[in-house]
C-alpha cells in the first residue's frame, strides 16, 4: 500500500494477527523493511505495520528537505490514516532516531519500546575522525576530488540526500532519550562497530524505565547475527507488558 506524505508515496504493509496493538518495524539506513521478514514470521499471532523510509524499499526516492522530524511526523500521519491509537515501535538503527523522538513526545502514541543498535546519540569523536573531516574539507574547497573521503552510506547517496543525511546524524537526541518514560527494550551487539557500545549503555542510563540486552558474537545487525536471542528477549518484553 502507498500513502502520501509531504508530497512523497510511502510504501507500508500492514500484517494482522490477534494481537490488537500493532508492532511498527523501522528499518535502518540503506535497508528496507523486508530486512525484517524472519522477525515477523517468529511471531506469527503478533500484528505488524512495516515501513519503507524514504528513499529506500518501494518508497518515494527523490524526497526533498526532510529532516529526522519529517520521518517523525510521516510516521504519525500514517497512524493517524490506519486508526492506530497505540502502538509498539521496534526499531534497528536509524529506525532508532524516530524511535527516540516519538517515544519522548507522544507517550499516549507509543505504550512500549524496542530499539536495536540505535542510532541517534551524539558519537565520541576521535582524533583520526577529525583529521578526516579536515582532509575533506579542505579537499572541496580547493576543488579537489573527495571521491573515497566519507562513510559508505555516504558515498552511496544523491547530492540531494547527501544533504538529508548529513542533517539527519548533525542531529543529536540525548535529550530526547531522558525525556522516555514508557518500558523500554535495549538490545545491542556487543562488537557492534557503527554505533558502538557506550551508546547502548548511555540509551540505558538516559531512560529510566529500561532494560539492556547486550548479545555475545554479534555485531550491528545483532537480529540477523542471534535471531534466537533477540527474539526470545522481545517475546520476554512483550510477555511483561
């Protein structure tokens, strides 16, 4: 199905099982929400609404100055459209930052959390990390070419969603994060390289009624490496609430 959101179609899916509060997947960056395929299949009694986040899956691909807020308010648009009153968000990693923000400003939206290697909290930098900021700096201002200086994700996007990108992880949510209140699940992989594990222990401290799941041998896409593991947790999560 499309819906229309600031003049761009977003693809969804809605999933219906027994359970009358839907669980919304958000994907994470460069993915899609068939990512979340074998997670929907362990719960098949379990109602699911699942989102392509623009430009990525069967979405809109040439979206203009969004930022994190845009992909907050679609999100609750969407809602609104489908008659969804509560819902459970389970996020993974860029899903995370809609997560955060949704959760600290719509509790009556939102009854529980699930964020899985979030992203969203402003990054410890290291020194090599500026000295690469500098290097392309200074190489696009003598126009030199930068082609190699920059993440994947990065290199990988328009001009246009370039900028969307750089916006979006300028745009830190600690205070966000202390402003949750309703339960909420961490779970992170404990060789996770993009968002490291000092994040997942900052997300624990910063809201208050929190749970942290750190899973051996896995890495940022700690649901693919340990499906067992994340999905009893979740089902544990789900039972408690």
């Amino acid at each position: 199905m499309l819906f229309e959101y600031n003049g761009s179609k977003i693809y969804y899916k809605f999933y219906h099982g027994k359970s009358s509060v839907p669980i919304i997947l958000l994907h994470g960056w460069g993915c899609d929400s068939k990512i979340f395929k074998n997670l929907i299949e362990a719960f098949p009694d379990k109602s699911f609404l699942v989102v392509d986040l623009p430009p990525f899956g069967k979405s809109e691909k040439n979206i203009v100055d969004w930022s994190i807020f845009t992909y907050v308010g679609m999100l609750m648009s969407l809602c609104e459209h489908l008659n969804i009153k509560k819902c459970i968000l389970c996020a993974h990693s860029f899903g995370g930052r809609i997560s955060l923000i949704l959760s600290a400003i719509d509790c009556s939206l939102v009854q529980s959390c699930i964020l899985i290697s979030s992203a969203g909290l402003k990054p410890k930098r290291t020194f090599s990390y500026h000295l690469k900021v500098i290097k392309f700096k200074f190489y696009k201002f003598l126009g030199l070419n930068t082609t190699g200086l920059g993440s994947a994700d990065y290199l990988a996007l328009s001009p246009k969603m370039k900028k969307i990108f750089i916006n979006i992880i300028n745009t830190h949510l600690d205070d966000y994060s202390k402003k949750i209140n309703i339960p909420c699940l961490i779970i992170w992989g404990e060789n996770d390289s993009e968002t490291p594990i000092y994040m997942a222990r900052r997300l624990n401290k910063n809201i208050k009624n929190s749970k942290l799941v750190v899973v051996k041998n896995s890495g940022h896409f700690v649901f693919l490496d340990k499906p067992f593991e994340v999905y009893s947790e979740i089902q544990r999560f789900l039972e408690d609430k």
